[in-house]
C-alpha cells in the first residue's frame, strides 16, 4: 500500500499534468470554419473573403473553391476574440461559419 507522501505525489503530479494539458489547450488557435451553403454564388463568398479577410482574389479563390468542392475550408486561425469577430462578420454576410479550437 502506498505511503500518504507518495499518493500525495501521485496526486500533485497528476494536478500538474492537468493544469499543463489545460494551459496548453488555451493557447491553441481558434479557426473560423466557412460551410458551403446552397445560397451564396461562388463570386460573392470570393468578393465576401477578400472583403474580410483581405486576402487575394487567388487566395480567396481557392479557399471558395475548398468550399464548393470539399463543403467546407478554414478560412482563418487566431484568437478566440478575433475567430469570434470574424464568424460574426461572417454571418452578417449571410454566409454559413462556425469557430472551433484547434486539436478540438
């Protein structure tokens, strides 16, 4: 049977693994997930994504193009405030997004 100090350390080591798993979860990114959607046109996700994001008309492009074929792209990964900001945007537009965390 273990000795009280050693379950002690048992236990605080197991903490410490805990509190480290947690702190490196809140360090990873957030990405903004943007779905395909029978609405949108191709040419307005594009015009949507350079608007936002600023990104290229060939980068915004291909991330449309993700979207159509594949239903899906990440079309940005930060922060959780920024990922929040931008799907909010999104949505605005009228286009479907979702967050979620990286590893998640």
């Amino acid at each position: 049977m273990p000795s009280a100090a050693s379950a002690t350390d048992t236990l605080a080591d197991l903490e410490l693994d805990l509190a480290l798993d947690e702190s490196t979860q809140l360090n990873l990114p957030w990405a903004v997930i943007v779905w395909d959607d029978p609405v949108n046109l191709m040419s307005f996700v594009t015009y949507v994504l350079r608007t936002q994001f600023g990104y290229s008309t060939e980068k915004a492009h291909q991330l449309m193009m993700q979207v159509h074929t594949e239903g899906k792209a990440t079309v940005f990964s930060g922060s959780k405030e920024e990922a929040e900001r931008h799907t909010t945007a999104l949505h605005t537009w009228g286009l479907w997004a979702t967050i979620e965390q990286a590893g998640a």
